[in-house]
C-alpha cells in the first residue's frame, strides 16, 4: 500500500471509532494509548486466525483413524506389510491393523476397510450362469434380461471388490 493509502486508511480508522490512534508530530508518529490497545487485540484477533487456519489445514491434510486391511498371506507379507510401515511412518495418526489370512473372510461381512484378492470376483459363478441362461434364452428374452438385471444389482451390492488387469 502506498503512503497517502495507509493515512487514508487509519483516518476512516480513527473516524469510525472516535479516537485518535496515532500521535503525530512534524517528526514523529507514536501510538496513543487507545493505539496501544487496539494494536495489541489486532495482534491477538491475527494470531487467532492464523492459528484457526493451521488447524483447519492440518485437520484437512492429515489422514487419522483406524485402518483395516486384510491380505492374503504370501503377497501380504512380501508387498503390503513394507509399505504400510512407511504410510504409518508418513501418517502416525493413522492406526493400521494388517490382517495377513490363508482363508480371508467374505467381503460381504464389511469387518475391514481395504481387502485385497487375486482371482475371480466372488459372484463369477453368478455371472457365468446368468451369462449361460441369456445363451440359453436369447439375449432379447424377457426371463434372460430379469436375471441379467438381478446379477448386475448383485455385483453393485458386492461392495469393495475391483477387479485389477
């Protein structure tokens, strides 16, 4: 800002509030006692932002909380455990809780955030009897398309399964 800005600026200040801020002489510019205090609440009110803007970022950037995941054994061991040592390392706030299994549970009982699987989907028997039937009825069957629909909601509902090439 410039200099007739800034004296511009203090005179509306000191207009709207009905008091002189500043003591000024040919040679000085001093702060007046009611200067001194509202200086120094202006200080505190832009520590307080300043403050409030680090939290909310933070609060923002951080990941925290509890992380479950489940993997299978070998691949679990060899390529997921390394790398969640690093991510806690990069989030300490997150808590992970790795579960290596031979038998993974079914991802239908919803008991882990992130679980990782080789293979067909769970629902590919579904798929390959409804994909038998629409041959079997034909493709413009009116039955064919039922189950074709019923599969589809199925695999919308078999949440957390994404197939990797």
């Amino acid at each position: 800002m410039t200099t007739p800005a800034v004296s511009k600026r203090l005179a509306q200040m000191e207009a709207r509030l009905g008091v002189q801020l500043l003591n000024r002489t040919t040679r000085r510019v001093s702060l007046t006692q009611e200067g001194e205090i509202y200086l120094a609440h202006a200080r505190r009110i832009l520590a307080d932002i300043a403050d409030m803007e680090q939290m909310v970022k933070s609060a923002v950037a951080a990941p925290k909380g509890l992380l479950r995941v489940n993997v299978t054994l070998g691949f679990g061991r060899s390529h997921v455990a390394p790398l969640i040592s690093g991510f806690v390392k990069l989030y300490p706030e997150v808590q992970v809780q790795l579960q290596l299994s031979v038998n993974p549970p079914p991802i239908s009982e919803d008991a882990f955030d992130v679980c990782v699987r080789f293979g067909e989907p769970p629902d590919a028997r579904v798929r390959a009897f409804v994909d038998y039937l629409a041959g079997h009825f034909g493709k413009s069957s009116t039955r064919a398309a039922g189950l074709v629909s019923d599969w589809q909601d199925t695999a919308r509902a078999t949440a957390g399964c994404v197939p990797i090439r």
